[in-house]
C-alpha cells in the first residue's frame, strides 16, 4: 500500500499507570478480588465545558441513560474516591516519575499549570470528571523514519474498573479510580503502520525504564488516523502491540469503503476490526480544578530529576554486556523486573551470570523440586540471603560450583548460618589428612595429592588453601 499516496498520517496517545499511591489522595494503587463492603448508585448528566457547550461525546453517553454502581472498600477507598472530599495535592511520587518519563522524551517541563477537569459522564469517575494536568510538551523521539514530535505529556487519574456492563447499568468497583496515570500524545507524524509500532514500542522502552506498573490493563495505547478525504478516527484498546499493524490496514480499507466517514472514537476488536464506540470529543469538556492551587514545578527540581534519570533498556544492554552479562541472562532480569538487586549483587561478584541464575533460574528450579511457591522461595532466598552467600564465597568459606547446593539447603529451610558453618572447616583437619595422605601414598606429585583433597573435601577448602598445605609436605 503506498501510504503517502493516500494522505496516511497517525499519532499516538499511551496511557501508562506509575506505580505510586493514587494521585489525588493517600489511599493504595490497590485492585482487590475480595467481595466489597458497600455499594453507591449514581446517574449522571450532561454539563456545559468551558467554551458554553455540551460536547458531542457527552451528550452520547448522556443519551445513554444508564444508572451507575460503584463499589467500595471501608479500608482502601477514601471520600476523594467517592468525590464526598476535595482532592489532596498530587502525589509527589507520581509527579517524580511524569517528569523522568517527560524528559527522557525530551520535553520541556512546564513551570506552572492549571489542573483541570475534563467532563467524562460514561461513569467511569464517579464525579463525571476526570482530573489532569499538563506537565510538558514539545518533546521528540528518533525513529527510523525520522523525528516524531511528542506534542504532550499529562498526568491524569485513572479510571473506575468495570466489573459488569449491560444495556441498562454499570457496575465500576473504585479500585483503580485515582492511580495515576501518564498521558503521552505524538503529533500527527508517523506515516506508516510499521512506524506507528516501532514508535510504540520506543515510548513502551522509556516507560518500563521508569516506576510504572505491570501486566495486563496498567498500559492503555489508542491511535489515532485519518486519510485524504477522510475524518480522523480513534482507534481504542490496543493491549498488543503486534495489533497495531493489521488493525490499521483493516481501519484504512474501512474508511476507504465508506465514503461518508464521521470523526468518531472506535474499539480495537480482537481480531483487528473496529467497532464504533462514541463520537470524537471535542475541546468543549474542560475546566479548571476550583479545588486545587497551580501546580509549580521549579527549575531545582527539575534538575534534580534530570540527575537521576534511569537508563534505557537499550543503553543498559550494552553496558551489562560489557559486564560479561549474557543476552539470555539479560533477557531474564529484565523480564524479572531484578535490575536494583543485581546492581547490589554486583558489588560482590565479578559473575554477572551467576547472579542472575542465584536471582531467576535457581529459586524457579527449588520451586520446583520443592514444590512450593515461586514467592516463598524468593522470601526465603531474599537479597539479604543472598549477600550473604556471596560474602562467603568471597571468604571462600564455600566454592563457587557448590553455591547452588548450598541455595538449596537454604530453600529447604536451613538457616544459612547453620548452612555456611557446616561448609567451613578447620584448616588443622586438612593438614592432618594431607600428612596421613603423604604417608599412604608417597611418591606422588602435587597434583595427584590435590586431586584426592579436593575430591574428599568435595568444596569446603579452596585450592588455594589445599595447596599451600601439600606444598609444606611434597617438594
């Protein structure tokens, strides 16, 4: 498809939770499965925004007439969740990573901004609001095909979670209404499906080198796209990256085949179709936080965001490489979320894939033979644990090829002192077995005499140790 030829032209905009407490309050990020121990009923209605009009998008879910169920925790949902109390100032974890995450875009910080609220009445906030605020702007990121614009990033409270949607109600449980969330919008600049995926995976690289959450809903990624002739459509729900492509080569051959397309806001389907989902909002829904002061981000601060920014996982690769780290290793720990306990790890050993397997692959094996929870054996073999193992093979108190041995022993439940003082043994008792060894069998060479120590000792003395005893004995 020659994609310049049909005027393609898409942006982005990502939705990522940090992992902070919630934005506007001092409650948990917390999702809960347990049963909840009250329930409120809500409906809500369409309200004027700033410019004196009811947005287009509004007014839909206005006409949809449904009555809204939350559901809530005596012990982790405050009355801001509840919108009974005024928000407390953001959480200045949160505001830490947004701004990490805004430069490491290249953007320009914003040194004041008015919190708003943008009028969102399909209930998923129980206030029919949303409050965000802008924290930079004019960024970029390279890609293949050239610079893309990064027009903002804001940071926003998240959503009520749906339990149980039907023609007539909704039920949200407030769990998730209020972790934060960072908003990152492209300019309209990427020119082909292919570029819209690598710029997503690019932005995905920088966020995961911050404080963001995992798994499966903490990242939310819409695109939006328009033709020659065409209104510009956005598309919803992208979980899989590997969606993006297909989907928007279905989105194109839509809006070729229908020749009276309407700006409008559709679901990513599965199976890379589309479904239709409201009318495009307009700018007619915002207005400023009356609850809240300005937000003032100064230039100190800023500078000592910029002091600590986390590196990529691109530029870590490259480094741990050097390190003598593997590409499977590296694989492992990033998959594993490890990179601070390996950084602490580090210090005590040259082996940078030993530390991985004490970190991954060992305590998945325990877990294994023990049958037990991969979270308990990782309790039991905590970094503490582990330190102290490598102290003591620095002290070679044990040998490296019996380490996992002695992991193990502690897995099973051994303390690990009793664990390392069973390994250590008193150098007298070498040395008595080395001269009654002479004596049985004389005539060999050291290396003879070292092989049967070792073997008899099976790690508990270094060769080091071993050798300065036989050479007092054999010349």
């Amino acid at each position: 498809m020659d994609y310049e030829k049909i005027g393609f032209k898409a942006g982005l905009e990502i939705h990522q939770q940090l992992d902070s407490g919630k934005l506007f309050s001092r409650t948990p990020s917390l999702l809960r499965s347990d049963e909840p121990d009250y329930i409120i009923k809500r409906k809500l209605h369409a309200i004027a925004g700033e410019t004196g009009d009811v947005d287009i998008a509004v007014a839909h879910e206005a006409s949809l007439d449904k009555e809204f169920i939350y559901q809530g925790y005596n012990d982790s949902i405050s009355l801001v969740e509840l919108d009974e109390a005024p928000p407390e100032m953001i959480d200045k974890n949160a505001l830490d990573i947004v701004l990490q995450i805004a430069l490491l875009l290249n953007c320009e910080i914003l040194p004041v901004s008015q919190i708003m609220r943008k009028t969102v009445i399909d209930g998923s906030n129980t206030g029919g609001f949303q409050r965000t605020v802008l924290i930079a702007q004019n960024g970029f990121i390279e890609t293949a095909q050239g610079k893309v614009r990064i027009e903002t990033v804001a940071l926003e409270e998240d959503s009520a979670r749906v339990i149980l949607r039907d023609e007539e109600k909704v039920i949200y449980r407030l769990d998730r209404l209020g972790i934060p969330l960072v908003e990152i919008a492209t300019a309209p600049d990427l020119k082909t499906p292919e570029q819209v995926k690598e710029v997503a995976l690019k932005i995905g690289e920088i966020l995961r080198s911050c404080k963001v959450r995992r798994g499966i809903g903490t990242i939310r990624q819409d695109v939006n796209i328009s033709i020659s002739g065409h209104p510009r459509v956005e598309i919803k729900g992208f979980q899989d990256v590997k969606m993006f492509i297909p989907t928007i080569e279905k989105e194109i051959l839509r809006q070729q085949n229908n020749k009276n397309g309407k700006s409008e806001v559709r679901n990513a389907m599965p199976d890379g179709e589309t479904k239709f989902l409201r009318p495009m909002p307009g700018s007619a829904r915002m207005y400023p936080e009356t609850d809240l002061s300005l937000l003032e981000i100064s230039r100190n601060t800023i500078n000592e965001i910029k002091n600590r920014l986390p590196k990529l996982k691109s530029d870590l690769k490259s480094e741990l490489k050097n390190q003598g780290l593997s590409d499977e290793m590296f694989n492992l720990l990033m998959q594993g979320n490890l990179l601070d306990e390996f950084k602490s790890l580090r210090a005590l050993s040259k082996d940078a894939d030993l530390i991985v397997k004490m970190l991954i692959l060992w305590p998945k094996d325990f877990a294994k033979k023990l049958k037990k929870d991969i979270k308990f054996i990782e309790e039991v073999l905590n970094l503490d644990v582990l330190e102290e193992v490598l102290k003591a093979l620095n002290k070679e108190i044990i040998q490296k090829h019996h380490l996992q041995d002695v992991l193990f022993e502690i897995a099973q439940g051994k303390s690990v002192m009793e664990v390392l003082n069973k390994e250590k043994i008193d150098l007298n008792e070498i040395e008595e077995f080395v001269i009654k060894l002479v004596k049985e069998k004389p005539g060999l060479n050291v290396g003879g005499y070292m092989g049967i120590i070792i073997g008899e000792f099976k790690g508990k003395v270094s060769g080091k140790e071993a050798m300065e005893i036989v050479k007092k004995y054999v010349k």
